[in-house]
C-alpha cells in the first residue's frame, strides 16, 4: 500500500515538473519576441535609385547593391553609417545617427534619403521618424533584412532576400515542450542589375595645329563683330587651355570684345581653375572685375 502511494506522489511531480518547464520555454520564447520586436529600424533609399552598399557599425548589411534597403532588429541606438557607392564616380557618405524615441522608447523606423545636390555630390539627409510597424509589408523594389543578416527576418510576415521569398507560417509547442516553427521557402531567381554606364570622357583641347589654324582665320577677319562672330563658331564645336583663350582674347582690339568672348569661352575650356590668368588681356579694371563677377558666379 505505501509503495502504491510513493509512486503515485512520484508521477505527480514528474506532471508538475514537466508542466513547469513548458511554461518556463514559452515564457522565454515570449521575452525573446518581446525583446527584438523592442528593437528598432533603420531605411536608407536613394531618390534618384543610387545603387550602394550599407555599412552600420562596420558591418556589411546587403551583398549586393541596392537602392533601398531596411535593416531591423538595430543592436543598440547610436549607429555609424557608411554609404558605399557602384558607380565609381560618387564619394562616400560616412554618418553618425541616433535611432530613439527619446520620449517613451518606443521602437521607432528612422528614415534616411541621399539626395544628389546641384554640384552632383550626394548627401544623406533625414526624410521621417515614424513608430515602428509591426507586419511591415516591403514596397515595391525595398530590400528588408535583419541587422547584420541578409535574408533573414526575426517575427512573422513575407520578406525578400537575394534568392529567395520566405514565409513564416508560426508555430507551436509539441508533446515535448519543444517549439516548432514552420517555414516555407519558396525560391526564385533575382536578377542582378546591369552595370551603370560608364562616365562620359573628359573634354580635350585643341591640339596645337588646329588651333593655329583657327587664330589664323579668326586674326583674318577686319573688324571686331566679324572676329566675334567666327571665335564663337569655332568656339561652339571646339575646347581651349586658358592660354588659348589668352591668345584669341588678344587678337580682340577692344576691352568689351575681349570680356564678350572671355565669357563666352569660360564653358568651353578644360582647365577654368586657372582662369584668373585672363585678367591680364583687359587695359581697364573695369573688365577685369567683370570677369571675377561672372567666373564667381559659376560656382
């Protein structure tokens, strides 16, 4: 009789023991859940569809460029961004950004843009700062990632990866007190995008023989308006060196015509940084000054 009831004491706490560590996996799982969907989101896209590459905290985000991409699960709130452009011609962007909700700690999405600015530079500027969206659904061409992880996203709902679409169906605990997660992958083929066209070449001067050719026939005409007239042909359809433009300035007996196809000529020469040198065809300041106004308001 008393080793009927021994055991039958046994089976209950081996029940409860069980039943206890169950909850114990759940509730974990709970806190776990809780705390990436604490976390916060950082976007980055590029108005006029720049490819890059996203650098937070030294770690690369996307293996291949993109021109929108939304990094989640962000491990802490001050992030250094580099931005890494394909093109080979744009500069680097490197930011220091805090990713809070400085008022209740919210999770937030912190969105950036690069813009390109008049001079072809391109600048990451704050676009909004909206609360984190739960079940969040990409846009069109939106590249979602979770930090450090491409093709991975902590919580339920459809995501893109390079290769392939995921689809979280949610889960459950078996018999066992194990957590089991169903995830269908469904895999597709992404095309990787052509190359950017290569820049266009670099404007270069007359060479030396073509050019004399054209002062010769510029230096033949009798009067200013017809000396004007041919420099400005030739000067459409051609490029100079600031010495070039020096001699044709001179072939000009005149300040006002001088200024005339200074201005002119400023558009088409390959080394304007040293147009300064011009000033010294004018006799008056007058023109002199003239042609600083006109230079200075190039940039």
């Amino acid at each position: 009789m008393m080793k009927n009831i021994f055991l039958l004491v046994c089976l209950i706490v081996v029940g409860f023991s069980g039943r206890a560590q169950y909850d114990g996996q759940r509730r974990n799982e709970r806190e776990r859940e809780w705390a990436d969907d604490e976390k916060n989101v950082l976007s980055v896209f590029s108005e006029a569809g720049d490819q890059f590459f996203l650098i937070l905290n030294g770690v690369n985000q996307n293996s291949t460029p993109r021109s929108f991409v939304r990094v989640e699960g962000l491990p802490k709130s001050e992030n250094d961004i580099q931005i890494l452009f394909t093109d080979g011609r744009t500069a680097d962007i490197r930011k220091h950004v805090t990713v809070m909700n400085p008022v209740d700690r919210k999770p937030v999405n912190l969105s950036m843009k690069i813009v390109r600015m008049p001079d072809g530079d391109a600048r990451l500027k704050f676009n909004m700062c909206v609360p984190r969206e739960f079940g969040y659904r990409p846009r069109q061409g939106e590249f979602v990632m979770n930090y450090g992880m491409e093709g991975q996203q902590n919580g339920g709902g459809q995501y893109q990866s390079q290769g392939g679409q995921y689809q979280q169906q949610g889960g459950g605990y078996d018999d066992g007190g194990q957590y089991k997660q169903t995830v269908t992958v469904t895999q597709t083929t992404v095309a990787t995008p052509p190359p950017p066209p290569p820049p266009p070449p670099a404007p270069t001067a007359m060479d030396p023989q073509t050019f004399q050719a054209a002062k010769q026939t510029i230096a033949g005409a009798s009067f200013d308006d017809t000396k004007m007239s041919t420099a400005r042909t030739i000067a459409s359809s051609n490029y100079f060196t600031t010495d070039q433009v020096i001699e044709l300035c001179n072939l000009f007996s005149f300040d006002d015509s001088k200024l005339n196809f200074a201005k002119f000529a400023y558009n088409r020469t390959v080394d304007n940084n040293m147009y300064f040198r011009v000033n010294d065809v004018f006799s008056f300041d007058a023109s002199k000054k003239a042609l600083n106004d006109f230079v200075a308001g190039k940039h």
